[in-house]
C-alpha cells in the first residue's frame, strides 16, 4: 500500500508547487525547465509503472 502512497503524494507536490520550483530554479541558473521537467516527469511515471508490472 506504501508504494502507492509515496509516489502519489510527491507527484501531487511537484504539481502543486510546479510554478515554484520553476521560478526558483530560473532565478538561479537562468533556464527554463518546462521540457526537461515533462520528460523527467514521464520517466519517473514509466519507472514506477515498470517496478509494479514485476
């Protein structure tokens, strides 16, 4: 049940703080990271659904 949990609960504050993070991280190093973030996204998401499949 935990391992449903966990990965929800940080997805769901990486959306909710998106906008956040985004600015922080622009402020600091001067890049955008919409299109990295979307793929780091998925590949996260594509590892979790991988570790629940075996």
């Amino acid at each position: 049940m935990i391992k449903f949990i966990v990965p929800a609960v940080i997805i769901f504050l990486i959306v909710l703080f998106w906008e956040k993070i985004n600015e922080k991280i622009y402020q600091k190093f001067k890049i955008k990271i919409n299109y990295i973030g979307i793929i780091i996204l998925f590949l996260i998401l594509g590892a979790i659904l991988l570790l629940l499949y075996f």
